[in-house]
C-alpha cells in the first residue's frame, strides 16, 4: 500500500527524488511533531509560570483558562 507520506518522501514507485524535496519533507514532519508534541508542554509550562506569579500576587486573577 502506498501512503501519502510515501508518495511525498519518495515521489511514488521508481521516482527519483530530488534533495530539496527530502528536506521540504522533514521540515514539514518536524514543525508538525513539534506542534502535536512540543507546544502543548509549552502552554503549560506559561500556564504554570502565569499562575503561579498570580498566587504570589503579581496580577489579578484571570477568570481564562
């Protein structure tokens, strides 16, 4: 079975591929990892700092999650 990622790393069966479009391709699986998994810890983490200034009574508190 051919996948679409397939098709974009290798162009489909017998295709050459050009070293661009492997980069091109890597780029895009990393920035879409780092949003699934890497951003999420980052929100948190703000969301912790923020509340955190807020308890030690740095700013009111926000009634956003």
């Amino acid at each position: 079975m051919i996948t679409a990622a397939t098709v974009l790393i290798n162009g489909g069966p017998g295709d050459p591929v050009e070293p661009e479009e492997s980069e091109l391709a890597l780029t895009l699986m990393t920035d879409v990892l780092d949003e699934v998994f890497q951003m999420p810890a980052r929100v948190q983490k703000a969301r912790a700092a923020r509340q955190a200034k807020q308890r030690k009574g740095g700013e009111p508190p926000s009634t956003q999650a």
